[in-house]
C-alpha cells in the first residue's frame, strides 16, 4: 500500500544519504597525508594572448592521484577547506608550482604562473607567509598571481592579506568573475589586477544577451585598469567573439586542458 511504499522510499533516501556521508568521510580519511605520500600533484593549463594565441602563462590546478583514478579538485577541495588540509595542500601546490616557474625561467621562457588560493587560506598568515618565502628565492613577483574568489571580498582581514603581497609585487586575479553576489562589488572593494571571466558568461559570447554582457564586464574592466582573462573558451566562435571584443588572454579546451609539468613546457617554443 501507499504508506509501506512511502516507507521504502524513505529508506531509498535514507540509504542514499548514507552512502553519500560515508563516502564523503571515506574521501577526508583518505585525503588525510595525501601530500606526504605523493598523490597531490600540480598540473598546469596554458593561457594565451590574443589574437597571436602565444602561451604567456599557466594555471597551476591540484590533482589528486588516488591509484589509477584522478579526482577532480570540485570533489575534494571542498573537503581540504572545510577540515583545514587545504593550508597544506595549497602550500604544497604552490611550492610545487613555483619550482617550476623557476625552471622554465631558467630555461628562457619568459611565462606567469597561476595559483588559486581558497578564503580558508587567508584566514592566517600562513600561506601568505609561504608566498613570501617563494619570493626570498628571487622568483620575480609581478609573474606570481594569485587567484582568489569573490566570496573573499566580505572579509577585510583577507583582504588585507592580499593588499600586503600586492605591495610585494604579487598580481592579484578575480576569479570566477561573474558567478555569485556583488560581482562588481568585489571588484572596487578588493586589491584586483586581473580579472577572470568566468566560463558561464563566456559561453554566451555569441548571444546577444551574452555578448552584451561580456561587452560591459570588458568595458568595466578596461576603464579600471585591469588585465581580463576568459575562461573556458571551447570553440574557435567563442574565440573570434572575444578577439573582436577586445579580451586579452584566454584559457580552455580550445588550447590546452590542464597537463602534466613535462607536457606543458614541451608546448613552450
Ligand atoms: P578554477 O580556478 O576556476 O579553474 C578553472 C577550471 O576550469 C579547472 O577545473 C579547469 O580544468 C577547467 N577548465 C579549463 N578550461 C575549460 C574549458 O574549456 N571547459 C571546461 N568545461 N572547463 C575548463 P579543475 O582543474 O577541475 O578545478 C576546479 C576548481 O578547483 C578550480 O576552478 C579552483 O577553484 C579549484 N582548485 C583547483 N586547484 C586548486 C588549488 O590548488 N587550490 C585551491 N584552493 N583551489 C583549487
Ligand atoms: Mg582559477
Ligand atoms: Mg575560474
Ligand atoms: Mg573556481
């Protein structure tokens, strides 16, 4: 009767919840020494100039090597902030990221790198102290930016953070931009040098309600000063689009997805 199937699927749901929790804890167990053990690796997707599409940086993005299997950062980063293992792990990536910058400079290419930098991690000094660290090394600051969400932009404590490795040299890019509240609020409120438009709105460049929005987020960008970024160009359309309009550099799967360090600088000429 109705109420027994009820019941059942109550106890679909209930097993469903369950397995998602036990899953979820299974994930944080593991993720636990993750660094330490090697399973943590820094990939790295170009990002182009327009309209030559000559690499002028990359995209430093965690992988996490669990066996055979790569999970993608949007399954386990929320965990890493939400237990605090993201401190070590972005530490990690960012060491991880800058040895490398070092080698390709090393090497005669003159590229940016870029690393993403959760709010969890500007909630102490930690991790700016780490970038300062980097920087003791000599790597030039102007080529480190660091990306950061606009969530961040509620938080003055962080901002500040980010203002003080500003004033080192260090770039500073919205990412995401686009997605979320107070979008523009961010923008004005926070240290920003470059902003990344978020592949959400790229997507539409070739709608005219799309296209007319990108136009004025690269219209604000413009008159504020800053360098604009388009992520997740997939198609040659969406390129042209963003040529015409005047984007500067660009990111996606038209170029390149996120590759192993070996990978990325055989595409450096
Ligand atoms: P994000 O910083 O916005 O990075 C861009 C994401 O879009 C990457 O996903 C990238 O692989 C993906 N992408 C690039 N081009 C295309 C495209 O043309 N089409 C589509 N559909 N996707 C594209 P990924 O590597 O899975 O990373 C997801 C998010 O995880 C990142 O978003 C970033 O917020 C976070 N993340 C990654 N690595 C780190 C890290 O080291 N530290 C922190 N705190 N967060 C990280
Ligand atoms: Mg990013
Ligand atoms: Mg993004
Ligand atoms: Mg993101």
């Amino acid at each position: 009767d109705a109420k027994a199937r009820g019941g059942a699927l109550i106890g679909q749901f209930h097993d469903g919840l369950r397995s998602a929790v036990v899953y979820r804890a299974d994930l944080e167990r593991r993720l636990v020494g993750a660094v330490e053990r090697g399973e943590i690796l820094t990939h790295f997707q170009p990002i182009l100039s327009l309209p030559d599409r000559r690499i002028v940086g990359f995209e430093a993005l965690a992988r996490w090597q669990q066996g055979s299997a790569t999970l993608s950062p949007n399954e386990w980063i929320p965990i890493a902030e939400s237990t605090g293992l993201i401190n070590e792990i972005g530490e990690h990536v960012l060491r991880q990221a800058v040895q490398q910058l070092q080698r390709w400079l090393a090497d005669g290419h003159q590229v940016t790198l870029s690393v993403n930098v959760s709010p969890r991690q500007l909630s102490s000094r930690r991790f700016a102290d780490a970038v300062l660290g980097c920087l003791a090394t000599g790597v030039p600051p102007g080529l480190i930016a660091l990306e950061v969400t606009e969530s961040l932009a509620v938080d003055e404590a962080a901002s500040a953070i980010l203002a003080g490795l500003r004033a080192e040299g260090v770039r500073i890019a919205l990412d995401d931009f686009g997605t979320g509240y107070s979008a523009l609020g961010a923008v004005s409120r926070l240290p920003v040098d470059v902003l990344k438009v978020d592949q959400s709105i790229v997507r539409r460049a070739n709608d005219p309600q799309g296209r007319a929005l990108l136009t004025s987020v690269l219209a604000i960008a413009r008159s504020l000063g800053l360098t604009t970024v388009a992520e997740g160009v997939e198609t040659p359309e969406l390129e042209a689009a963003l040529a015409e309009l005047g984007c500067e550099l660009v990111q996606g799967f038209l170029y390149s997805p996120a590759v192993d360090a070996e990978t990325a600088a055989a595409m450096l000429v």
